[in-house]
C-alpha cells in the first residue's frame, strides 16, 4: 500500500512531518517498508542561477560558468553541458555533495586548467529520469540558493507500507489516517459529501440470479451519469496516482482507481451505451468467456461471479471488468458500480485465474459494507466535478448486511493479557479514536466494532487495538517464573539418540550433511520408496518429487556431486527423518552415512605411513556400531545377518543390523552396482542406515549405580588357537562358540589372523584366535589349562566344523 | 723394587689397560684379567697370606686401596663407554617428527550448524524449563491451518504455499507442515497446562529463490499458564536472544503485526549493525526483524480444549537457518542444503564442541 505524504494529509490535520508519520506507522503496526523521499534525499542540491556562460579557454565543448548560489560571490563551475546558458536556472552541488546517480563525493577540482567549485547537474546524476543530453533546467521563479526540489514537483515523498491480511481498512489512505489519528499525531478529517440527489430513475436495473445456489454477493448498487465528457482527469489526482504508480488513464476510470486507494472502496464503470438491456449478477457457466481490460481473455466457471447483460458477461466480479464494456473518451452515459462480493469467492476467482488487481486485493480481505453507498455517492460526486453529466438515481439489488457486534469488555483484560496496568482512559480513548463506540462505566465496558472492521471479534482483538496504540513498548519484561522442579529430562527418548547419533559419527570423521526431505521418484524407488501416497501433488521440481523413504540416496548424490567437484573421499551423514507412509507413525528418525572412495575411518586420502585403500564394508560397519554402542547396544548384542539387507546393498558385502529376527535395526555395506549405475554415481561407495526409533525403549532403573567392579588380583592368561573352518563360516560364529565355552573363565576372545591360500585348503580359511582365560578363586594349574583348551577346541569344532591347525 | 713399587706399577698397568678398553667387552677383559680368580691383582692378594705379619701391614692396606681404584676406574670406564655407545645409538635413532599424522575424526568430523543451533536453542530455553516437542512433517489441514484460526479460504492461508500429498479417496488431503504451529496444538491437546515447550523441525513452503528453500528449519516457542503475559514473553525473548547471541545485551523493538493464531500479534525486530560480512546484535542503529510472537489467540486456546479465561499464553517462532545464518556469518540459505563438504567443513562444529550454558555456548 502506497501513498504520498500530501494524499495521506488530506485525511490527517495537524502538523506531523514524515519522520513521525512513519515512525508512527510502524509503532501502531503498519510497518513501513520504504519511504522515496526526493526532496530529503537531494536537499543539499540547491537552485543556482547562472550569470555567465563562457567558452572553456581549453576544450571546445566546455563552457566556464559564472553560478550565483545565493551565498557569497558568484562561483566560477566549469559545465559540458550544452543548454547550460547565461539566465539559466540550475540544479547546484558544491564540493562534498554525493552524487545520487554514481555515489561519487564531488571534490573542488580544476578541468583542463580552469577550477570548478562544484557542478551543475542533470537530471539522471540526481536519479530523477534519464536525460542527461544537458543540465536540468529549473523554472524561471526558482529562488537562488533554496533546495531545487520542491521547485520540480518533488516534495511529496511517497510512503510504502505492509498491510496485514487483517486490515483491509488501511488498504485505503483514509483507514491509515485513521490509525494515526488514534495514535495522537493528527485530527482525521473525513470530507464529507453531500448525498447527490438522483434527476431520474437509472434507466439500467440490476438483479441477482443466483438460483438454489449460495449468493456470491449480498449487495449490489448501480448508477448512471448521463451526458459526461471523460477526459483527462485533474492534474492533482493524476499526481496521486501517478506517485504510487498506477497509470492514469482517463477521468472516469481515474476515480474507480482513486477511490480504491483513497477509500479501500474498489468501484467499476460501464459505457452505458455498449450495455444490453439490464444487468444481472450471478454465476459464471462453463464455457463462457470474457476479453478483459488487461487484454486477456478468461475462462469463467459457475464457481465465478459475474455481472452480465443480455449480450453475456460484461465483468467478472470483483476481481476484473471486461474490454467491451469499458469506459473511453467517448463515453457519454457511465453506470457506476459499488458492490459487496463474496471475499472466498473472489479469492477463489483471483487464484483460478492468476488476476491480481486492487479490486481483487481488497474484496478478498473484506471492504467496509456501509461505506458501498456512500463510496458511490463520493465517485459520482468526482465524475460530476470531472466530466459534468446528470445523476440518476441509485438502482439496488439485496441489502448491505448488518453486523452489529458489540464485545463486552473488562479493562482488567488489557492487563491481563500484556501485564500492563492501564486507566479506562487509556482504553476508551485509543478504542474511540479508531471508531469504536465505547459505553459502560468502571471496569465493563460495552464496545461495538465499527464496519470496517472485520477482523476484530472479542476481547483479544481490542487489547490488541489498545496495546498498539497505547505502545507496546510500555509493557515491561518480566520474569518467567521459574519452574517448581529441574528434575526430568528435556529431551525424548528418540531426541536424545538422534544427538548422540550425531556426535559419534561427527568424531568418526564423518561430516553431517542437510538433505532435502524429499527426492526424485527415481531415488525413491531405488531405495524401497516411491508409493503414490508420498508423492507430492505440487513438487517444486522433479528432483524434488517424493517424500524419502531413506536418507541414503541423497547422501550418494551429494558425495557424487562433492566427486565431480574433485572432492572424491568425502564421508557424510544425516541424521533426520523418512518417511515410510504418510501417518505420523510411520515417520521415522534415521541416522545414514556414506564413505565414498579413500574416506576410511581412519583417515581419507593417501598419506606416508600406510597403505592407501579403497572404502569397504567394514568402514559402514565400523558406523553403524559406533552410533549404536553410544546408543548403548554393545556390539556384541547386535546380530549381524550378513545377506539380509535391503537390496540397494550389494549382497555379498553388506548385512543387517538386528535384535533378533523382527527387531531390524539397520543395515550396512557397500552399496549395490546396479543400485550406484542407477543414480548415476561411482563407488567406491559403502553406507550405513540406522533407525532410531527402532532400538528397543530403555527399562526403567531404580538407579543410575553401575554393577561393581570385580578386578582379578589372579593374572589372566593367553591361548592362540588357530583353526580351519569352511570359508562359509561366519568369523562370528567362531568368535562365538569359543566365548561359550565357560563364559566365567573366557573373558575375551580377539581374532588376530585370517588366512586363506596356500597351505590352507580350497574353500577354507585359516582364522586364528585369542583366547584370555580369567581364573577367579586360584591360578590355573597346568592340566586345568591343558583341560580348558581341550574344551574350547571341541566347542569350536562343534559349532562350526572347524579342526585345530596343526 | 719394594712390594710397593711393585703395586704402583701394576696399578699403572692396569688402569692404563683400563683406560685403553673400546668397548664393554675389552672392559670386561682387562677386569677378569686384574679382578678375576686369577687375575693380576687377585694372584697378588693371595701373595698375602705367605707374608710376615709387618709386611701384611704394609702391603695389604695398599693391595685393598689398590683393588678399591681399579674397581672404580672400571665403573667410571664402564660408565662412560655405556653413555657413548647410547650416544651413539641415539645419533643412529633419529626420527622426522615433522611427518605429518592423519587427522582424526574428532578434527575433520563436523556438525551442521543447523543441529549445533539447535542444540544452542536447546541448551537456552531447557535451562528455562522448557522440554523439547516434535511432531510429524506430514500433517493433516486441520492442524496445520484450522487448529490454528486460519478460517477456510482466507487469504493468510496464501500467505503459505503449500506442499500438498495427493487427496485421498475420502476427500482428505495432507500437506507438508508450514510451519512447526501444528506440534503446539498437539501439545496442548495431549498435556494438561501449565506448558512449557519449544518445538524445533523442518517445515516446508512452496519457495525457491535467492532467500528462500522449500524446506527449513523453525523454533517455536510455547508458554501456557495462568498468568503468562506479553511483559513475559519480552522477557523470554530477550533473556533468549541475549544468551544466544551471547552478547551482554540486546534492545528489542515490539511492533504489532498479525498471525491468525495470535492476538495480540507482534514482529520483534533487534537493534544491530550491518557491516560487510557480519551483522552485530546489540549494538548499532538498524533494526533487524528476527522473529514473530504474541498471546495465543482464544480460538486456538479453545480449539484445543483449553478455556481462554481461565488459561493464557504466548507463542513465539523464528527461522533456525536464519538465526544460525546471522550468528555464524553464513551469507546463502541455499548453502545450508547442499551438501558441500567443503562448506560443511568451513561453517561445521567439532564433533564435541557441545553447546551448554556452563560453557558459555559456543566455545
């Protein structure tokens, strides 16, 4: 919403000026968002008279200029310009002035030999247009030494602010001057015009034609002006409207326009003589159309109002009018229309059709119904002061519809609500000023809500109405008290994970990335996703076009793109949510990460001391693990079923992570060749997905007291075994069975070696162990060693084949 | 020669021999020749026995003192051949300790600025006694727009465009939040005031530019209690802003704006000053608009179950990108999204610089 300070001074009395009309603005909640203020903004620009023009001694197209500035002798300014002429009056800037156009501070300088004590300026060094063919040239009656800009039409700055979608009352400069008028910075005036009398019945009459179906409008008022010249408007309102660039275009359309802005009342004028016969409101049907004003046709449903007359649709209500019916300077006879719509139904038509006018802008938040009848008693009065012409009367169709509100109202709420102790005073002024009718004594009052005021319906809305006014800025900061208890964590279960998630796979070197939480449906179905209920309806984009069901493909696409950017060893991961239906509950909290190409865990790149490897499965592993061991699931506790991970991992080298066999935790691995050529991307490339929500829930502890701690005074002692098992043996198996041999005397057993090759036979595989035997109550004797290597050999054997290297 | 001379010039002998060994096994040598069971000094203490008593006196204290002197001439010599064939060694040892290591996780691992202000957000308002609610992305129309006094069809509602999920055969349509407004509604339909929540998440609105993604990060905050009040919600805000900003204080300016689901509604603006490439809460003479808030609007009290003359509150939410973008210099919202390790690296957090107010925030 735009306007100049002039228009919005015609509304306001008083001498505000347009510092505290914009600090104003932005106090009481109409936020100023830009203010173009020429004549502040060039005030160091100043009229000059020039009293000679002489020719540069040394550059034909320069001329040496005598310049009175109204201060001290006449300056001597050297100009290229070729109107610059003695008796000119000048835009002036001396030394130290910015140069709006360039940002350039002027010095005194010298030009080919001959000093110049400032400049004279054109009009695009002053960002006024774009001549710069010659100097400004001012009007003769310029006094010397004065600001030029108020002499070129300049000093109406035009003040820009953001109107909420509650206040469809400041859309119009009247409503604005309202608020500034409650907030005590000048008196609202508000012109009266004197109900213009019709000379005869309006020879148009209007009716509604709605049928079984809701009424897209409840009022509708319609008059004509018989034999009016439309013209050119006046000057002062074709400043106006220029000044908030709308395009004045001629007397008759001006003062819809005009109206619009000035009053929030959107009106519409018909050439009576290109209208047949009555006019009737109702539905669009399909298959109609209408060439409107703004060249283009629309394709009009029933959910659309329209004013039509027998020849068919002559306007889409509220929203646009159409070419056919429009007002030229041939116009002799105008039907002005004020109307109430439906503001759903023109919202609704607005989008439908991608029409955004003033009209729509303001009927879709609700224009002030009392003010349609007396809007068009104003915009008849303009077009009889404008093009002449006779008044009829006012034909009608429905009523204007009452809201007669009224809120009760405790003072005590105003405190209530912001804590801020106010006198009735306090509440009754600001609320009257706005328009409020305020009754009742003491503490109750009865307030009744004005009609341009749909946005306010009960108590809140008028603490709100006093708060702005009275000053937000008087309520004091308080102290939240504090809460009765500290006890208790903060954070869920699955909160607390996702943190710990986190920064575990941040200090394996892993960097955490923010994907988007929706893919290509390509990426989602390469990873188990891609059900229509996931899909967006209205997706920003076809790479961007399905909730995830999984963190990992884009995590492969972004170490991709950090590849093609030459980061080839990135190792990422995301902790965040997927989505495996649209209920809440299938909502789950992942933590992925991928390695791609050398990003091991212990270090990315080549480097002198060590072998320079590609990523395997055992660095997703070493993820996964570590984020559940900080989960507080030992590794030890977590099944690996190697060949039961989804299938975008490859199958021979990835595994699910699971407690027992329908508790699924996760899965690592390398990912699946085809799963990689079908993103597009290059391994070597292995991850690992958890979900966090699938961990079982934490039991209840009595206490936080860990188990004691039994420290053998006894030493522990060392066993190597090392055994041929079948290669299909999972190492685990092994590590197992020797573990169950006597699970109070083998406390640990490491695998240290594994061979296959030569000496080995085909299809087996040499795994070698350490086994370390803690004896509780007595050292072992050696025959109870010899006893319990003889066990743990025979356990190993039976569990998985193995035999004893010889 | 008297015995003497003749101790004195063994004594030269042997210390000479002594002196002359290289290294610990010619050592050894001269010791077992002069100390050993028939070594040159042993084979004269034996002499001992077959002397007079007056001799005895004189040469076996001599013998002893003499013994005594190569003894500790071997030591010394022992000493001294063991330190230069350390020294040696060492000279041999030497190792280019300017080899560069690998980094470790800890020093390339990195947080997301996202995450680590959220857990800033966290660290502040749990210290205030707030818990930490979420809910889902996926929500229903009812929650995420009438719940929260968006009358149908209202204009607001085109203040969020909207992603939609594709209607459903019995007409329901969800959406992907627009907010994270719909987990205070969940909130207050699930748990009997007082309330004390903030809510952090992703949210998601139909947007693509310069200063805009499709999907982002807010914080709203939630107070319901008896008495809460807007002279508290300044509090709250500018305790928050002050901690998070970690500046010792901030100036607020409270300007009346409207959310359907807040009356009285406010956009908080901070003073700050705008420099190049960083913008400084607390001081200046800019205003920066931060964040919208106001007393929890009596429809949506109601709608929850909650009567609104008997329970109040007040609301708050900001963009966690946005607060994290002006507290950590990042220029690009964009940015935040992309994945680029080189970024993340650049504007990432240590793996264990965990924020807490003990620490002071960030460290």
């Amino acid at each position: 919403m735009k306007f100049s300070l002039s228009w919005l001074k015609e509304h306001l009395g008083g001498d505000a000026d347009l510092v505290a009309v914009t600090e104003t603005l932005t106090r009481v909640g109409l936020e100023v968002e830009h203010v173009d203020d020429k004549a502040g903004e060039l005030s160091a620009f100043v009229v000059g008279h020039i009293l000679e023009a002489n020719r540069h001694p040394n550059a034909d197209k320069l001329q040496v200029c005598m310049v009175d500035v109204g201060r001290g002798a006449p300056l001597q300014v050297v100009c290229g310009a070729p109107n610059a002429r003695a008796g000119l009056k000048v835009v002036f800037a001396a030394p130290g002035t910015v140069i709006p156009a360039s940002g350039v501070k002027l010095g005194a300088s010298e030009i080919r030999g001959v000093p110049s004590a400032g400049m004279l300026c054109s009009s695009r060094e002053l960002g006024l247009g774009d001549e710069h063919d010659g100097i400004m040239e001012l009007p003769e009656g310029s006094p010397v030494g004065r600001p030029f800009a108020p002499f070129v039409g300049l000093d109406d700055p035009v003040i820009e602010i953001a109107v909420t979608p509650n206040r469809p009352d400041c859309l119009g400069v009247h409503g604005v001057a309202r608020d500034l008028h409650a907030a005590e910075i000048g008196e609202l005036r508000d012109p009266l015009t004197a109900v213009i009398r019709g000379e005869f019945p309006c020879p148009v009459n209007v009716r509604f034609d709605f049928g079984d179906t809701e009424p897209l409008s409840p009022f509708f008022a319609l008059r004509m002006v018989r034999g009016v010249k439309n013209g050119q408007s006046p000057e002062w309102l074709r400043r106006r409207l220029k000044s908030i660039g709308s395009k004045p275009i001629n007397a008759l359309v001006d003062v819809t326009n005009y109206l619009a802005f000035d009053r929030a009342r959107p009106l519409h004028v018909f050439d009576a003589a290109k209208v047949r016969g009555d006019l009737v409101v109702r539905r669009g049907r399909a298959g109609e159309t209408l060439a409107a004003l703004d060249g283009k046709t629309y394709a009009l449903d029933e959910t659309m109002c329209v004013i039509a007359d027998d020849s068919g649709v002559l306007s889409i209500a509220g929203v646009i009018g159409g070419a056919a019916t429009g007002c030229d300077e041939t116009t002799t006879d105008v039907l002005i229309e004020s109307a109430l719509w439906d503001p759903l139904a023109i919202a609704r038509t607005g989008r439908a059709l991608n029409v955004n006018t003033d009209a729509r802008h303001r009927f879709e938040r609700g224009v002030d119904p009392e003010f349609a009848l007396p809007g068009l008693n104003v915009a008849t009065q303009f077009i009889l002061d404008f093009c002449g012409g006779a008044p009829s009367e006012v034909a009608t169709a429905g009523e204007v519809p009452a809201r007669d509100l009224i809120i009760d109202f405790p003072i005590s709420e105003v405190t209530r609500l912001t804590g801020l102790a106010v006198t009735p005073a306090e509440v009754k002024t600001p609320l009257s000023m706005l328009g409020f009718w305020v009754t009742g004594v003491g503490d109750r009052l009865k307030v009744s809500v004005p009609s341009w005021r749909p946005d306010v319906e009960g108590k809140a809305d008028l603490v709100e109405e006093v708060i702005r006014i009275v000053g937000l800025d008087r309520v004091e900061a308080k102290p939240l008290p504090a809460m009765t208890s500290a006890a208790g964590a903060r954070l869920g279960i699955v909160q607390r994970r996702a943190r710990n998630a986190r920064r575990t796979l941040a200090a394996r070197g892993l960097v955490e990335a923010v994907t988007w939480s929706f893919v290509s449906k390509a990426q989602a179905e390469a990873f188990g996703g891609g059900a229509a209920e996931l899909a967006l309806a209205n997706p920003i984009s076809a790479e961007l076009s399905d909730m995830r069901p999984s963190l990992l493909p884009a995590l492969i696409a972004a170490a991709q793109r950090n590849a093609d950017r030459a980061s080839s060893d990135v190792a990422l991961f995301e902790v965040g949510q997927t989505f495996l239906s649209d209920r809440p509950e299938d909502q789950r909290m992942a933590a992925a990460g991928v390695r791609r190409g050398t990003a091991k865990a212990r270090g990315a790149g080549r480097h002198w001391g060590e072998a320079t490897l590609p990523v395997d499965a055992f660095d997703a592993k070493g993820d996964a693990l570590a984020v559940l061991a900080a989960l507080g699931l030992a590794a030890g506790a977590v099944q690996i079923a190697q060949g039961s991970a989804p299938s975008w991992f490859h199958p021979g080298r990835s595994a699910a992570l699971q407690l027992g066999p329908k508790l699924i935790l996760g899965a690592f691995g390398e990912l699946h060749p085809r799963t990689l050529q079908a993103l597009g991307v290059s391994g070597p490339l292995v991850g690992f997905e958890l979900t966090l929500d699938a961990l079982p829930q934490p039991r209840a502890k009595p206490t936080r007291a860990k188990p004691p701690f039994e420290g053998s005074a006894l030493q522990p002692l060392n066993r190597d075994f090392a055994f041929i098992v079948g290669r299909e043996v999972p190492a685990a198996e092994l590590i197992r069975a020797a573990l169950a041999t006597d699970r109070k005397l083998v406390t640990e057993v490491t695998l240290f070696d594994r061979y296959e090759g030569p000496g080995v036979p085909e299809g087996k595989v040499s795994l070698a162990i350490a086994v370390t035997l803690q004896p509780r109550e007595k050292t072992l004797t050696d025959a109870e060693i010899e006893a319990i290597a003889e066990k743990i050999v025979a356990h190993v054997t039976k569990a998985t084949g193995a035999t004893l290297r010889g | 020669m008297t015995d003497i001379d003749h101790l004195n010039a063994l004594e030269a002998d042997v210390l000479a021999a002594v002196e002359a060994a290289v290294d610990e096994a010619a050592l050894e040598a001269v010791r077992v020749a002069a100390l050993g069971k028939k070594g040159s000094v042993s084979e004269k203490m034996k002499t001992l026995g077959g002397m007079d008593p007056e001799q005895r006196k004189i040469v076996g204290p001599a013998l002893n003192a003499l013994r005594d002197r190569v003894t500790e001439a071997l030591t010394a010599k022992k000493t001294a051949l063991a330190d230069a064939a350390l020294d040696a060694r060492l000279k041999a040892e030497t190792l280019d300790v300017s080899l560069p290591l690998r980094e470790s996780g800890l020093e390339t691992g990195r947080i997301h600025p996202v995450s680590q202000v959220t857990d800033e957000l966290i660290a502040i308002f749990s210290a205030m006694g707030f818990s930490v609610a979420e809910g889902p992305d996926i929500e229903t129309d009812d929650l995420n727009f009438t719940k929260l006094n968006f009358p149908v069809g209202h204009p607001a509602r085109e203040m969020h465009d909207t992603f939609f999920l594709p209607q459903k055969e019995n007409g329901e349509r969800l959406l992907l939040r627009t907010h994270t407004s719909p987990v205070q509604i969940r909130t207050m339909q699930d748990k009997a005031p007082p309330i004390r929540v903030i809510c952090p998440g992703r949210t998601y609105r139909f947007d693509m530019d310069q200063t805009h993604t499709p999907m982002f990060h807010q914080v709203e905050g939630l107070v319901i209690d008896r008495d809460a009040n807007l002279g508290q919600l300044k509090w709250v805000l500018e305790e928050f802003l002050k901690t998070f900003f970690e500046v010792p204080s901030v100036e607020l300016r409270f300007r009346p704006s409207f959310f359907p689901f807040t009356e009285p509604s406010m956009e908080v603006d901070v003073r700050c000053r705008k420099l190049a490439n960083e913008i400084r809460i607390g001081e200046g003479d800019d205003w920066l608009e931060i964040l919208g808030c106001g007393m929890v609007h009596p429809n949506v009290l109601r709608n929850c179950g909650l009567d609104p003359d008997a329970w109040q509150g007040f609301a708050w939410g900001m963009g966690i990108d946005r607060i994290a973008m002006l507290k950590y210099g990042m220029p690009d919202l964009r940015d935040l999204f992309a994945a680029d390790a080189r970024w993340l690296s650049h504007y990432g957090f240590r793996p264990l610089d965990v924020p807490s107010l003990a620490g002071g925030l960030s460290s």
